[in-house]
C-alpha cells in the first residue's frame, strides 16, 4: 500500500462568508449576562458566547449533490448558589432572552442538591496570559470552487484504475468559529478557530466483488490541505487493494494497527484515565498513576500550545491554563486527564483537560527514521494488518475489547491477501503492555498522533 499524500493545492480567494458578531460585542453579552447573576445573588457565574458558520459541499459520480450553508449561535450560562450549580442557555441574544437565561441557570441551582465538587476552578489555576496558538485561518472560497474541489477528488479516484466504477462521494467543508468566555474568578478569553477537511470514498469492483475505501485530509488552514488528485488517487488505490478478499481460521496472531486506527488505542488509554470514568470507578486502569499502563519503551506526551494544532487550547473550557506535559514515561502513567470537577472527586488537581485532552502523541524509544509502514509489516511477520474497525465493542470497566475488522493477511512480513469478515479480541490492558513497536510512520488524526501499532498477540476470529 503506498503512503497517504501530502501535497497541497492553492486556495480561491473569493470571499463568501463571515462572521456576523465581533469579540467586543461577545464581550458585552458576557458581562451583561455576568451582571444579571450578580443581582439575582448568585455566589458566582460564568458564560459563554459562540458563533460558527460554514459551508459544505457534496458529489457523487460528476453530479452535485448538496451544498450546506450552517451557522448557529449560542449563550450559555452557569450559576452557582454555594455549591449548587444551574446551566441553561439560547439562541437569542437580545437583552431579554439574556436575562430569561440567567433566571433559568439561577433557578435551577436554586433547587439543585449541593455538591461539594461543584464551583469554578480555584483562582491560581486560572490562566492570565494565554499564549496565540494560530487557530483561525478561515477560508474564503464559494460552493461553486469547494463543488470543483470536490469533483477533481472524485475523478482522479475514478482515473486511476478502470475498476473504480462506482462512489459514495466525494465532500469539501469549511468551517469557522469564534468564542468569548468569562467568569467571576478573575477569568476572561477567547479565540477564533477553523477547520477545514476534503475526502472521497471510492468503489472497486462489480458484483458480489464491490470493496469500498476512504480517504480524507483535514487542517486547519486550507492550504496544507492534500490536493484533491492525491486524495483521490490513494482512495481509490485502498479500495482496488481490498479486491478478491480471503476469510482466515480462527488463530492467535500478532496484529499491526494502521497508524489511524492505532490513534482509537491512545483514545482508549485517554478515555479510561479521564477523571469521569476515574470517579465513578467505571475504568479499567483504576489506581494506575505510577504504574505501567503501556509496553515499557513507549511514552505519551501531550503539548496543548503546538502552533496550529487541531488539538491546540491556550486555557480549557473552564479557563484552566493548559500545559506541556509528559502523560506516560516509559510505560508508567504519569498524569490522568481531568477537568476542575472530576479533580475535585478525586481529591486532586486540575490537570487543564475540560473538554478533553490536547495534542497527544504516542511514540517509543525503539522507534526508527527507517520504520516504515513496510518495515512495520517485517517486524508483524505473520499476521493480521488492520486497516478497518467496525462496531463499539470495548468495554471500558473491564477492558475487554472485541471488534470487526478487516484489512490484510500478512505472511513473512508481506501482505499475502485481503482478508474480511474478522472479529479481533483481546483485552486493552494486556493489549497497551502489548505494545511491540511503534512506526516511524506518523499520523495525524484530531488531537492524537501515533505511527502504526504492533500488538504482540490477539485472538483473531474468522471462518
């Protein structure tokens, strides 16, 4: 399988699009909304304002399809009563509809069951000087050039091989947002921020023999967008590779996660560590900090203020600052991941992860410049290469793991055949200690960035 593209395409400038309130206005609104819960004798408050827009465009086999125009708006407000806490929020930013929501938050607070837990973050953990993390890069383009986009991704996918004869699509979204927060601990901030993604889903084969694939590119900024050729040339060159697919027997096997999926294991190690499932004794690496969670040469770090990053936050959404920090070190869990509320449950700290964790990248000591993805297949041997998950099947109390898959039977280190209609199981703890290698060939999926995974051994389950 050849490597996913890279290169990038230039941008129209023709401006369709923007926002409709500025920072100045949000700010009002904040404040007003601030004034109104300190009147009605609220211990403290915070709120949020928030506008996106954006347009998405959609087409299959040369034919538009859709073209999406969204923009929404939003106020929410917290309140407190001691340690009783009330939420509500609306569309409507008029002087009325704020002081109705303020009301509402306060209301519910009122006859809401005290929790000790419950407040804003302490003082000295509220950021005061956020750092500029270049979020915002919008993108001032119309539905006729995203729709051009679009049928130049789709054409190359059909170009490429004479057996791409059929497509789910192919789509182009830009999307836009701004915010302004605040609250009574000396806490106020906001930011703009875009994102931006292009992707087809080509179909190889007639018949019984159709396979279907995918490939997309999101960035923030549209110019480090992959070129709809490139995008297209791969999706189609994964689905043509899925073609006279083979099942396997039932057999205990090493198994290589392609370097998106291997992304799901690092968000199963952040979801079991995260401060909910912590406090509610609903994980399956309880009373893990300090121990080995992972194979012992691999490490996670977390860098929130990575310039551009998809998964970049100068403050959380509590206006906690954000830090660099190392999650694992050589296998032994260094830090959970935790919001003011679930620190407070834990009788620890905020770690500055309200709202989920931040640019993490998953990476082992062993790992070299020359471990490619075929490399990594060497070092699988003899075993299942993944390139697919299906289905939910994880769960997070016991860590039992059991998913449909697909991708390709590997034997002496080259891939033999496709392979579908398998069931992989294993359990996650064993799986993360499991942990033989890790690619060189790094990948960028949301807030997450790992190579390809080799697990030493699972239960692969086929005819």
């Amino acid at each position: 399988m050849s490597s996913p593209p890279t290169s990038t395409f230039l941008l129209n400038r023709d401006a369709e699009g923007s926002f409709a309130y500025d920072r100045p206005f949000f700010e009002h609104l904040v404040d007003s909304a601030l004034d109104h819960a300190r009147q009605l004798g609220a211990t403290d408050a915070g709120a949020e304002a928030s506008e996106g827009y954006g347009l998405s465009v959609s087409v299959r086999k040369g034919e538009l399809e859709n073209v999406e125009r969204n923009r929404d708006k939003s106020l929410g407000v917290t309140v407190y009563v001691g340690q009783r806490r009330g939420n509500a929020s609306t569309s409507d930013f008029s002087d009325a509809a704020v002081a109705q929501t303020v009301r509402a938050a306060y209301d519910i607070a009122r006859f809401t069951a005290e929790d000790p837990a419950a407040g804003l973050p302490e003082i000295d953990d509220v950021v005061s000087d956020p750092p500029e993390l270049d979020l915002f890069h919008p993108w001032d383009i119309d539905a006729e050039a995203l729709a051009q986009l679009a049928l130049e991704c789709e054409a190359a996918a059909f170009a490429t091989d004479a057996r791409i004869v059929n497509s789910e699509g192919a789509g182009v979204s830009a999307q836009h947002s701004h915010f302004f927060s605040a609250h009574t601990h000396n806490f106020r901030g906001g930011y703009a921020s875009s994102r931006h993604s292009l992707s087809v889903a080509p179909i190889a084969g007639r018949g019984p023999n159709m396979q279907r694939d995918a490939w997309y590119s999101s960035m923030r900024n549209a110019r480090d967008l992959a070129s709809p050729q490139a995008i297209g040339r791969y999706a189609a060159e994964r689905a043509l590779s899925r073609l006279q697919p083979r099942k396997i027997r039932t057999t205990e096997c090493p198994v290589l996660f392609e370097a998106p999926l291997a992304a799901g294991l690092l968000g199963a190690l952040v979801q079991a560590t995260s401060g909910g499932a912590l406090y509610r004794r609903s994980s399956f690496l309880l009373d893990s900090l300090g121990k080995q969670v992972l194979a012992g040469h691999v490490s996670v770090d977390e860098d929130p203020h990575w310039r551009g990053g998809k998964g970049s936050a100068p403050f959380d959404g509590e206006g906690v600052r954000t830090c660099a920090r190392k999650v694992v070190d050589a296998g032994r869990l260094e830090g959970y991941f935790l919001s003011t509320y679930s620190a407070r449950k834990l009788g620890m700290k905020t770690t500055g992860n309200a709202g989920g964790s931040h640019n993490l990248r998953l990476y082992s000591r062993l790992t070299q410049p020359g471990d490619s993805l075929e490399a990594m297949l060497a070092k699988l041997g003899t075993g299942l290469f993944v390139t697919e998950l299906m289905g939910q099947g994880i769960n997070y109390v016991t860590g039992d793991y059991s998913r449909g898959a697909s991708g390709f039977w590997v034997e002496n280190g080259r891939i033999a055949y496709p392979a579908q209609e398998i069931t992989i199981a294993g359990n996650l703890r064993e799986m993360l200690l499991g942990i033989e290698a890790v690619g060189a060939d790094a990948y960028n999926y949301g807030a997450k960035t790992t190579g390809s995974v080799l697990i030493n051994r699972m239960t692969v389950a086929g005819c």
